[in-house]
C-alpha cells in the first residue's frame, strides 16, 4: 500500500482568503483518505507563503519522500505545494525518478502519466501566474494612489495617517526628532550606531525604524515606486 504525507499550508499573506484555513483543510484531507483507503504516515501544516522556494516544512516533507519514508503527498490543490517554479519543478522531477509515486488532492485529479504530468505543470504554472498576476496589481494600485496624492500604506516614522483625506501629515511629537536625526547625520561626526544610540536616548519609536527612515526616499518629498519617481503631494 502506497504510504502519504499529508500537506496543509495557509500563508499568512495571501490574498486569495477563499483557501480553507489548515484545520478545514486537514479535515477534509483526512476524509479522502478514508474514502480512498489511503495510508497516513504523517501530517505537517505549514503557515508561509509558497511564491518563494525556502519552506522548512515542505522541505522536510520532500527529504523523507526521497528517503523513501512515503510514496506521495495529500493536499488540498497543487497550489498548495508550489506557487513558483523551483519547488514546482522539483516535485515533477521526483515524479520522473520515481520517488514521488502519486500525488492525491480533493479539488484536483493527477495521473502519474506523462500527460499528467503535463497538466500538473500547468496546474504549477496558473499558480505562479496568480501570485504574479497579483503582485503586479497590487503595484499598479500602490502607483496610482501615489499619482492621485494618496500615500498607500502606513505612515513612515515621523508621519501620521490622514485617514480621512488619504495622505499623511507631520507627526508633531516625532517630527522635531526625526529633524534633529537628520541634522546629526549631516555632520558626519556621527557613525550609525551612535545615532541610533541618541534616538533611543529620545524615546523615539515606530513601525518603521530608523534605517527605513535613512533610506526612505519620502523625506526629501518624493517617493519612488517601481522606478518611476512621484511628487510628494501625499505629505502635508
């Protein structure tokens, strides 16, 4: 009998929020194994994003399948395994060498074929599509806030959010501070670390830290997205 991982994942910054939450999905993977009279060996969940190769998890799960500790893995959809192509690629080539034997998924059909191996890679690749096609537009969005004036994010250190018009305003607790930063920059008798050490001496702390502040391009009064430049009408 054909030994099975089961693979939940659920990332934390997705936007496609209809994927079910890993509870709901190691449920339901639980019931098609009874169905299908499946041998669990083991079950792993995993809260991180799949559009970068890097996780801990699923990575153990491929080095026990080549170690020959289980023959496929359960999951919800492909995409749940790969949304790029390394980690796409990679399941595909265990399938050619044999060491991943089937995979199994409520939503999704795969036949260790070479015709199924075809559509799982394009399965694998509608999954990259998605997460770029996303990513692309979030951007898009990001740059056309900046055009009309609006700031698309929370305030950098030293600002505040005008919620009410969209843009963002001095902070006049931290703004004096984030001058007086700067102006200790412009010196040049101070190293990084001893401006840091004068900062924490004033209390001064946000969600962006300092070194975002140093780098941050809104301090000068424009922003930079994506290689183009925007005058800053976002700040008043």
């Amino acid at each position: 009998m054909q030994r099975f991982i089961i693979y939940a994942r659920k990332s934390t910054d997705e936007k496609d929020r209809q994927i079910l939450s890993l509870e709901s999905q190691i449920n339901e993977l639980r019931e098609l194994a009874i169905r299908e009279h499946l041998e669990i060996v083991a079950e792993y969940t995993e809260a991180k994003t799949a559009k970068t190769p890097g996780r801990p998890v699923f990575s153990y799960i491929l080095q026990q399948i080549e170690k020959h500790h289980a023959d496929g893995i359960l999951a919800w959809h492909p995409d749940r395994l790969a949304r790029n192509s390394i980690d796409g690629g990679k399941i595909i080539y265990l399938i050619d060498i044999g060491k991943i034997v089937d995979l199994r998924f409520p939503t999704y059909r795969f036949d260790n074929t070479a015709q199924g191996k075809f559509m799982l890679s394009i399965a694998f690749s509608q999954s990259k599509y998605y997460v770029d096609n996303l990513s692309e537009n979030v951007k898009r969005g990001f740059r056309e806030k900046l055009r009309r004036g609006e700031w698309p994010g929370c305030a950098p250190l030293g600002y505040l959010n005008d919620y009410k018009n969209h843009v963002i305003v001095p902070d006049a607790e931290k703004a004096p501070f984030i001058r007086r930063f700067f102006e200790l920059c412009g010196t040049g008798l101070y190293t990084t670390t001893e401006l840091f050490r004068e900062t924490r001496k004033w209390g001064l702390t946000g969600k962006t830290g300092k070194k975002e502040c140093l780098r941050s391009s809104i301090t000068p009064g424009t922003d930079k997205t994506k290689g183009a430049r925007f005058n800053d009408r976002t700040a008043h």
